[in-house]
C-alpha cells in the first residue's frame, strides 16, 4: 500500500487480531483486535476487569495469548517477548519500585538490567530525573517520597532503556492534580519526541488530552473505537445539562425533545441544543444544573453502562 504522499506507511508498532486470553475456562480477553501506529498514543478505556492489563500483558510478551494473534515491531508473540521487551518502557499498574534503595540506585538497578555502559548510564539517570523534576530527590529512600514521586520515579524508570514503545497502566490513579497534569506534560513530550505510547485508564479526560485512537473495553470486548472527538460525535449529543437539587427538574424538561437519564440523585439530559431546555430551568430557583459540552465519559457511561463493575 501506498500513501498519498507516495511512501509507504509504517506499519503498527502492535497489531492484535482476534487476540483471545483464557484462565482455566473463563475467558477474560474474548477476540479483540487493535493496530497502533508508530509515534501515536493509543488508549484502552475501560471499567474494572474489562481485560486492560491482561491485554497489556500479552503485549509485553508476560502473559502468552490463548488465541488469535499478537505482532509487536512486527515480531510475533510471545515467542519473541525477550527481544521486544528490550525495546519497551512499562509504567505498571502498581509501582514496585525497590525500598532498599534511592530513587537513583532504582533507575541504576534497570539500566544494568538492561546492560548500558556506566557513563550512559549515568548521564541518563541525571537526563531522566530532571525531565520528572526528581533532581534533587536523586540520593532519597523510595520509603520516604510520596506517591507523586513514586509514580514519577516509575515513568523516569520506564524510559531508560530508551523504549520505542512506552506501556503505561493506569499513569495517574490516585494522584492529584498537578502531578496528574505534570505527568500528562510529560507524556505529551515523549510522543514528540517520536516515541509510539499505548495506556489504559479510567479517565476520560486523560484519554480525551493524550490518546489519538481508543478502544473502549469491557468484558473483555472492544465496544468501540476511534479517535475521541469521533466517538462523542457518532454517541452522545453535544450538550449535556447535569441536574441536580431540589426543584421539579423532570417536569420542568418534559416538554423538552432531549434524552434523559438518571443516575443516583443526578438528571443527565443530553440533547443538540439545550437553550430551550436552559431558560426552563433558570426558572426554578430550587434547580440546580451545569451546562457542558458532551465528553468521553457520557460515551463510557453509555456504551459500558451505569451500575458498578466488580
Ligand atoms: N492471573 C489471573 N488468573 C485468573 N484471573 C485473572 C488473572 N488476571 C486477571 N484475571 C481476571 O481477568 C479479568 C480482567 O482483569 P484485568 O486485570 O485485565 O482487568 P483490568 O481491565 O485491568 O481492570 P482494572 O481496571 O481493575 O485494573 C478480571 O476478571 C480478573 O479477575
Ligand atoms: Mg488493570
């Protein structure tokens, strides 16, 4: 194949077809396919034990496939998961950082493992720290540095090897704010930089600020694909009004033509312009609601649906 510009394109650093991960007889990947392109970020979406990790797993050549097949760098697996995890960074799911040692004897640790001559080593340490603000952290016990930090620390770790491909599980769970949009920065600094990114999370906004495809999963299956923008588009309407309070919202947007949906004490109306819907509520002062543009978590909540997973 050939593109417009008369080259051909790259292939995908990973490509999945009918990939199938069985333990005992229950089967928690169930035939999904994905192809990523070199130097995009892709991301799988999806609620708890929708197969994200195991997904990853595979991937990484830790966990073999029970079905279907799995190329990274064009190279099968698992038969060749040796060669190309030299080639990928992991972020994993939880951090297992080593406690006996400093935040610069943990990146040391992975560069030997990884069999770099010491002053490339170092000079990547120094390179690698600043580049997740840890600098002055170098000589500090993993024990005393807050979760932020570890999680910080793990991503400098991930790029040592210098990856062309960076897995991340989950990058920013449980952090807060800043280190959240800290590490988004970063994240969005290494996809410039040429390297190819695939993640999983729950956060639709962190899927919306980095991810140029998705799969939403669940159950094990794709749901839906595309890129962002797409997907709230081909789902939900562009304008959400959420709903809360005391006054009669519900008969208030009756005579509305929009979709509700309720959710706990919250009303979600969706709909395509919502100025009709807007001036009603504005008339009871007992109502009280935030008008949004639709996001990914409408369409997460709409494909996966609402009750609670696991
Ligand atoms: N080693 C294992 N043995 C048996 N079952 C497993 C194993 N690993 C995962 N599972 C099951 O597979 C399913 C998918 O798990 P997985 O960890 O991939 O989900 P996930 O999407 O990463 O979820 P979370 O968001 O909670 O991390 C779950 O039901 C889990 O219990
Ligand atoms: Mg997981």
């Amino acid at each position: 194949m050939v593109d417009e510009a008369g080259s051909a394109p790259a292939a995908p650093v990973v490509s999945a077809r009918g990939l199938i991960k069985r333990f005992d007889a229950r089967e928690v990947v169930r035939g999904i396919d994905f192809a990523i392109p070199a130097g995009s970020c892709f991301g799988i979406l999806g609620p708890n034990g929708a197969g994200k990790t195991t997904t990853l797993r595979m991937v990484l050549g830790q966990s073999p496939p029970s079905g279907g097949t799995l190329e990274v760098f064009g190279l099968p697996i698992p038969e060749n998961g040796r060669a190309v995890r030299a080639r990928i960074g992991l972020v994993p799911q939880m951090d297992n950082l080593d406690p006996d040692f400093t935040v610069a004897e943990n990146l040391r640790i992975y560069g030997n493992y990884f069999g770099l001559p010491d002053a490339m080593l170092e000079q990547r340490i120094a390179s690698l720290l600043a580049f997740v603000e840890l600098s002055d952290r170098a000589d500090t016990k993993i024990t005393t540095l807050s979760g932020g930090m570890r999680r910080r620390l793990t991503i400098a770790r991930s790029l040592i090897n210098d990856p062309e491909l960076v897995v991340l599980d989950e990058p920013t769970t449980g952090l807060d704010p800043q280190v959240r949009h800290m590490i988004w920065a970063r994240l969005r600094d290494l996809r410039a930089q040429g390297k190819t990114l695939l993640l999983t999370t729950h956060y639709m906004e962190e899927a919306e600020r980095l991810c140029d495809q998705l799969v939403v999963m669940d159950e094990g299956r794709v749901l839906e694909r595309g890129a962002t923008r797409d997907l709230i588009r081909r789902h939900v309407e562009p304008e959400v009004l959420e709903v809360r309070g005391d006054g009669d919202a519900r008969r208030l947007l009756s005579g509305c033509s929009g979709r509700l949906e309720t959710v706990g004490d919250t009303l979600y109306y969706y709909t395509d312009n919502a100025r009709a819907a807007v001036a009603r509520l504005e008339s009871d002062p007992h109502v009280v609601f935030q008008h949004r543009p639709a996001n990914l978590e409408d369409v997460f909540l709409k494909l996966t649906g609402r009750e609670l997973r696991e």
